[in-house]
C-alpha cells in the first residue's frame, strides 16, 4: 500500500469577483512508504492547497486522496491520527508553554504520560529547547517558535509526516541535525513529504520530487531523471580580481536560466551547447584576471526555473 495516493485532483476557489482559480488543476501522483517525497514549484503553484487537502485541512473540489490508505474527505479523523503536521501557519499554541505544547500534541497521539515525559525530554534536547520549556510559545522568538512546530512532530511516530518550509529561521546547525534526522526516520519506514523553497535542502534530500506550476505537474522523478530533463543546461562560475565594467549587461543578453554576481564572483546558468559555453568561458577568461573557473551540468535550481518560468 503507498503511503499516498492522488487521483486527479481539484481544488477550485472562488474570488470576491465572482471569478475561479483553480489552485490545483488534476494532480495525480503516489508516494511509496519510506520516501522523502519533494512537492516543489513557485509562489502560487498550488503546493501549500495540496498540503492542506492531504492533511485534511481543506476538502477538494474533485478528485481523491488517501493518506495510510484513508480518504481524506470520507475519514478524516483516521487520517490525522496517522499523520504529524507542520505548516506555515502557526502549528504551535501560543498561550501554552513549550512543555505543555508538546504534551498535548502527545497525547493527541495517545502516548501514555511516562513516553509522553520521555520523548518531551529528548525532543526539547534535539532542538535545543531545553532551557525554554517552561516558557509560553508567544513569548519565543519565530525562530525558536518554529523550532517548537517542528518539534511536535518528532514526538509521535505517525506513519507520515508533512513539512511545510521546515526550515525557516533555523540557523545552519540546526538545520543540519534536522535533515540527518529526517534522514534516519525514512530509513525506518516514516514516509516524509516536504516542499521548500530552498531548492539545495530538497536536493539533498528527496529521493522523490514532484515539480508543480499552476497547480498541474510539470516533472516527476529523482534527481537524475530531473535532470536529464535539462540535458544542455551548463552551470559557469568565474571568480575574478574585478568583475569586467558590463559584464552583467551582456550576460543578461544571453537569455539564461539564471545569472547572478556577488561581489567578485559570477554565476550563469544557461541553455547551450558545450562548444559555446566553452567559448563563452574562454572569452570571459580573457576580460579580466580570473581566480577560478567551474563548469557544471544543471543543479535542480536550474531545472525548477527552466521548467516553471513563463
């Protein structure tokens, strides 16, 4: 049995002008126990609605979805029994204490008091919360509140976990031992769906990626097959002494998939052939005292922009 299945799925809103916008336009995937399934694509392309139906939050317009094997629609207690949850929004009681915040999400799970208390400890510990157990979630920082909403969800062992932009205000330590740890629960069979905007975090972590843009698929696969989509699409970077007066200008004439200049270092993705793009690299070597050069195949960045962009 997967862990997920979406049947064409629909979501339709309705605007204060009278008009639709179909948030999700006929999704249809699976996701297969153990996995760390990816559901990436820009603002606006329907993931947050597609998190939200699967975790019962919002009843689609059409379509089916089951979670651990219960639809989401007709049982919807049974789902969220089988799943843990962090979102964007607020997943924390603000007016209870850390302690209480993860004492409660406990017992939701039906923990007895003894595991509660054990698992209250080591989690706190984890994400380092320890010294503010006692203190209400309002008065945390958002860091430190969203290190609280990530942490209910390692209190219990529901089969699926959902992370909604798991890592935001965490500081890069931290961020670190989540994702090991993350790593560790789908080794043991947990089956964990994520989207982020941080396009590097899914790279090195989903064996599964789902690309969506104006709620309908638009890739599917690992990694490698994702980036075969791209076959052609070079990474350059150059570090100079002084990045040449214009340089950017004419890079951006190029059309390419991403370019970026920071301080004294350049960065251009672009669809080419090898032949020009070693030309290209040539030329620039010869505008200026260069420091290093890289020429790579596409990173997922530049597969998520060449397929998304209009």
């Amino acid at each position: 049995m997967n862990a997920i299945d979406v049947e064409s799925l629909v979501k339709v809103y309705g605007t204060r002008r009278g008009t639709q916008v179909r948030a999700v336009d006929g999704l249809s995937f699976s996701v297969r126990p153990g996995t760390i399934f990816g559901l990436l694509g820009p603002n606006g392309a329907g993931k947050s609605t597609t998190l939200k139906i699967l975790t019962t939050l919002v009843r689609p317009t059409s379509g089916r979805a089951r979670v651990a094997g219960f639809d989401v629609a007709d049982d919807p207690l049974e789902v969220r029994r089988r799943i843990a949850v962090v979102i964007q929004e607020s997943a924390a009681d603000l007016l209870l204490t850390v302690g209480d915040n993860l004492a409660t999400y406990g017992r939701f799970h039906r923990l007895a008091p003894p595991e509660i208390e054990r698992r209250a400890a080591q989690v706190m510990d984890q994400f380092g919360l320890t010294g503010e157990a006692n203190r209400k979630v309002v008065d945390l920082s958002g860091g430190f509140r969203r290190r609280v909403q990530v942490a209910k969800a390692f209190m219990a062992e529901a089969p699926v976990l959902f992370l909604d932009e798991f890592s935001t205000g965490m500081d890069p330590i931290l961020k670190r031992a989540i994702m090991t740890a993350l790593r560790d629960q789908a080794a043991a069979g947990r089956t964990i769906i994520l989207t982020t905007q941080v396009l590097s975090e899914a790279e090195e972590l989903c064996d599964d990626i789902l690309i969506v843009h104006r709620g309908r698929q638009v890739a599917r696969g690992d990694l490698h097959a994702l980036k075969l989509l791209s076959a052609g699409v070079y990474e350059v970077t150059m570090a100079f002494d002084q990045v040449p007066e214009g340089l950017e200008r004419e890079l951006a004439a190029l059309d390419p998939i991403r370019l970026r200049i920071n301080d004294r270092t350049v960065e251009i993705a672009l669809k080419e052939d090898e032949a020009r793009v070693l030309a290209l690299v040539g030329d620039l070597s010869r505008r200026g005292r260069v420091r290093r050069v890289e020429v790579s195949g596409a990173s997922l960045e530049d597969v998520f922009v060449e397929l998304t962009r209009e």
